[in-house]
C-alpha cells in the first residue's frame, strides 16, 4: 500500500512537473538580431523594440505602463460568430507612454499582438510586433508617438483577424474607431443566424441583379472643367506674413519635428490646427452664450 501510494505521488509530481514545462517563457531566450528584432528558436518573436528612443515630437516619456494581454479560443466564446480574441479590445495611453506588453498565448496554436501605423523611421515597417507559438508568454517595449492616433492591433496569421482576433489602442483621445472591433463597434457585415443558405443564395442573387440594373441606367457624369484664374501678383500681404512667421518659427520647428518623416509632420501641423479650430469654436461658443444671449 505504502509502495503504491509512493508510485503516485512520483506520477502525479513528474505530470505536474511537464504541465509546467509546456507553458514557455521566451523573455529568457530571446536573441538581440538588431534594429529591435528579437527572437528565438522556439518560436518567440519580438519586433521594434524600443525602450529608449523618443518618437519625434516627443520632448521626454510621459508615463511608464505595463500590460498584460491574454490570447485565445476562450476568449471569443462571448462574441457570437467569432473563433479567435484577445481577453481586452481596446487600450488607451497618453502619447510618449512607455508601453511594457506581456503577451500571454494560451491556445496550442501560433498568435500574434502586432500594432500598425506606427512612425517607420523609428519602427521597421511600421509596426510593433510579439508573436508567440503555443501555449507561452513573451514581453517587448514600445514608446508611442506623440499625438491623438488609434493604432489597430490583430493577429496576422491567416484569417486570426477575421475571426475576432483585434483591438484597437487609442494615444490621446484617438482619431476614430476601427470597424468590427469585438463587443466595442459594429461589424461591417452582420451576422445574420436566422437566414437559411438558400435564402442567403437569392438574396445575393436579387442584389447583384440590382446593382447591374442601377449601373445600366445612370448616365455618365459629365466632365467640366474650369478654367483657372490669373492671379494679379505673385507675391501677395499674406504671402509675406506666411514667410515672416515662418523664419521666426523654424528654428522651435527644426527641434520639434526632428526625426519625423514628412508625412508625419503634416500630420502632425494637421491635429495641431485642428485642436486650435476646435479651442476657437468653444471660445466663441461661450462668448456668444454669454455676451449675447439674454439672461433669464
């Protein structure tokens, strides 16, 4: 009896000690391959790493934060339709955070936690990348742009985003929200449980019909052009003012767009003037409540 109970408490100590064996922690085993690419043989991959160079605009990190985002089957079973998701859909951040992601993958499956649009003169491809195969755990650092972005983030392997696996991670305020989005915006295409395949079939049918109809009877839109008009003088009052204003702000703009591609940098001039048009409309709103609607 005692040699019999001894025998199961090994196996039950050898099967504990092999569970533990099969959730991988790559943070330990990655391999520095330059430019922030960090990988390993088992399948752990970090790309753009960066965890001390300012995006341009950046005059200094605003905040330190970490995350820890958790991968799989069971996390879609609460969005209907869906096979794939993160355990959270949607991040927010100041802009110039430093963001420390702790990527959890809990299916017997490769996942990814990949986040595009990013600046590519810091990051390569544009992109902040973690990717982990089977059930394991690997963590990178990003420091976000500056600026209200909303970054899309998804599995890129095959069809994981189309079937649930993406988020959105908004710096600032954001610019918008992603479409299909689970449990946070609408789907593109809804899903549709109470149609039968037939009827799917011909009400595919009807609107192709439609839309041939309508694409046979609309007329051509007519081109006109117009003919531009001479400009008097060349060199106009407010051509001088643009010029003076920008030789007394080139040095301050040399310092803050340094780094920035030019693309970025209309960006950038872009949500600056956009936040002064919104900050002059509430102040006339409040001047116009105030000055000259009458009081009760």
């Amino acid at each position: 009896m005692v040699k019999l109970l001894s025998v199961s408490v090994l196996l039950m100590l050898f099967s504990v000690s092999v569970m533990a064996q099969d959730y991988e922690d790559h943070d330990g085993i990655l391999m520095n391959h330059g430019d922030g690419h960090l990988m390993d043989m088992a399948g752990g991959m970090v790309m753009g790493q960066n965890t001390d160079t300012l995006p341009g605009g950046c005059d200094r990190i605003s905040e330190t934060k970490e995350i820890t985002v958790h991968a799989g089957h069971k996390y879609a079973e609460k969005f209907p339709g869906r096979m794939f998701a993160f355990d959270t859909q949607e991040f927010n951040f100041k802009p110039c955070t430093k963001l420390t992601v702790h990527f959890v993958n809990e299916d017997n499956i490769r996942h990814q936690w990949m986040m595009h649009g990013l600046p590519k003169y810091l990051y390569p491809k544009g992109m902040f990348h973690l990717e982990a195969s089977g059930p394991s755990k690997i963590s990178g650092t990003l420091i976000l742009p500056p600026g209200d972005k909303t970054y899309l983030v998804h599995c890129d392997i095959a069809q994981h985003m189309e079937k649930g696996m993406k988020a959105q991670l908004k710096v600032g305020k954001g610019d918008g929200d992603f479409p299909s989005i689970p449990g946070v915006t609408a789907y593109i295409i809804a899903d549709d449980y109470k149609a039968t395949l037939p009827e799917l079939a011909i009400k595919a049918e009807i609107d192709a019909a439609n839309t041939a109809e309508t694409i046979a009877i609309t007329p051509p839109a007519k081109v006109t052009s117009k003919a531009p008009t001479p400009d008097d003088s060349s060199i106009t009052g407010v051509t001088v003012i643009g010029l003076a204003i920008g030789l007394l702000m080139a040095p301050f703009l040399a310092r803050k767009f340094k780094g920035m591609s030019a693309s970025e940098v209309v960006t950038y001039i872009f949500d600056l003037l956009r936040t002064s048009f919104d900050s002059i409309v509430k102040w006339l709103s409040s001047l116009i409540k105030h000055k000259i609607l009458p009081k009760k």
